[in-house]
C-alpha cells in the first residue's frame, strides 16, 4: 500500500530543511525529490510550509535548470540566511586553530558535541554554528568531511531525544504521521546507538502501527 501524498509530501520538505545534516547533501537528496515528488505530491507539497520552494526545486531538476548536486541559491531552505550569515562571521587565525584542533580531537558522543559548543569559535555562530561552520569549511574537503560527523551525531541525538519523547506521549493522528515523515532519518541515525538505537526504533514502529489515535 503506498503512503498518501501528503505523507510523502511532509518527508521531502523534512529531507530539504535538513539537507546541512545529510550524507552527501544536495547530490544524495534530489534523486529522492525526482523519484517520489508525484505530480499529486507536488500538490500537497505546495500546500506546506516552504513547500513552494521545493516545488519550484523539483520542477528546476525536472527540466535541467538546476544540476543534480546542486540548488538555485534563491531556493535554499530558510532563504539561505544561515549560510549568508556565515559570511559575514570571518574567522581569526587563532579561532581557525582552535577549530581544527577540535575537530582532530572530536568524539562521536554527546560529551563531545558539548565540549565542541563550548569553544568561542563555535560561539560566535550562535544558533546556526552548524550551518555557519559548514559554509565556511566549504572550500576544504577534510574539514568539511569532519564537521560533516559533527552534524551527523548532532542530528542523531537530536532525533534520539524526539523519539524518546514521541514513545513516552499518547498518540495522535498528526505524531503518526509525523513519524511516517520522519522514519527514514530514525532508520538511519538510531541505529548509531547500537542495541538501545534499534530498540528505541522498534518501539517507534510498533507505537505508530497499534496505539490509536487519540486526537
């Protein structure tokens, strides 16, 4: 039985807001946007908060406007303001030390990601450290692929404590199908928790195909 298309909808406009904490990013996401965004789900895509943009996204690949691993700049999530902010937030010799020095250093754990938000570096950035950090480590592969791990064990222990909250709520048809949107994130970065990862994730399926809905 194939997912409704505003279920399909919701997980692409997920997938494009988060695309700073996905493995392979623009290259990895847009044969996804082709292969699922169906004329019906453009429909009730459009329908969505920035789903307009991934709309206009979808039809640039459609057409060849826009290259496979690539994006308008006119169509990035949050109208690119995170990365334009990044710009503006040029780096000290000794602020580009410390973070490389870190990122040597970094561990995949919660403590890490604590001790890595506590450098000044990354404080300059505020709220968008992540995305800020990407853009300006853009140029260099190695950084890039490092800070890439940042992200990702970011991501995951974000999703981790989603979950955790999710499992511990009454369910409602809108927590349903906000699991179903975002179940491909939860198979890809619960696992990174070993035993406890694949338990939390049984417990999201089997919480979103049994409890009933108690909106």
């Amino acid at each position: 039985m194939k997912p409704k298309a505003n279920i399909v909808a919701q997980k692409l406009v997920n997938l494009y807001r988060q695309e700073h904490v996905i493995l392979g990013g623009w290259a990895a996401l847009n044969p996804i946007f082709l292969d699922e965004a169906t004329d019906e789900v453009l429909n009730a895509m459009s329908e969505l908060p920035t789903g307009k943009m991934l709309v206009s996204h979808i039809q640039n690949l459609r057409s060849g406007k826009t290259p496979m691993n690539s994006i308008d700049r006119n169509l990035l999530p949050y109208g690119g303001l995170m990365a334009e902010s990044a710009i503006t937030k040029p780096l000290t010799d000794a602020q580009w030390n410390q973070l490389r020095t870190a990122l040597d250093k970094f561990s995949p754990t919660q403590q890490g990601l604590q001790d890595l938000q506590k450098l000044d570096v990354v404080k300059k950035f505020g709220d968008e450290w992540l995305n800020g950090i990407k853009t300006i480590l853009s140029d260099d592969a190695n950084l890039s692929e490092k800070w890439r791990v940042v992200m990702q064990t970011w991501r995951a222990y974000h999703l981790w404590d989603m979950a955790s909250q999710i499992v511990s709520q009454p369910m409602t048809e809108r927590t349903r199908a906000q699991i179903q949107a975002d179940m491909p994130e939860y198979e890809t970065f619960l696992p990174m928790f070993a035993d406890a990862g694949k338990k939390l994730l049984e417990k999201l399926r089997t919480f979103m195909k049994d409890t009933k809905s108690q909106d």
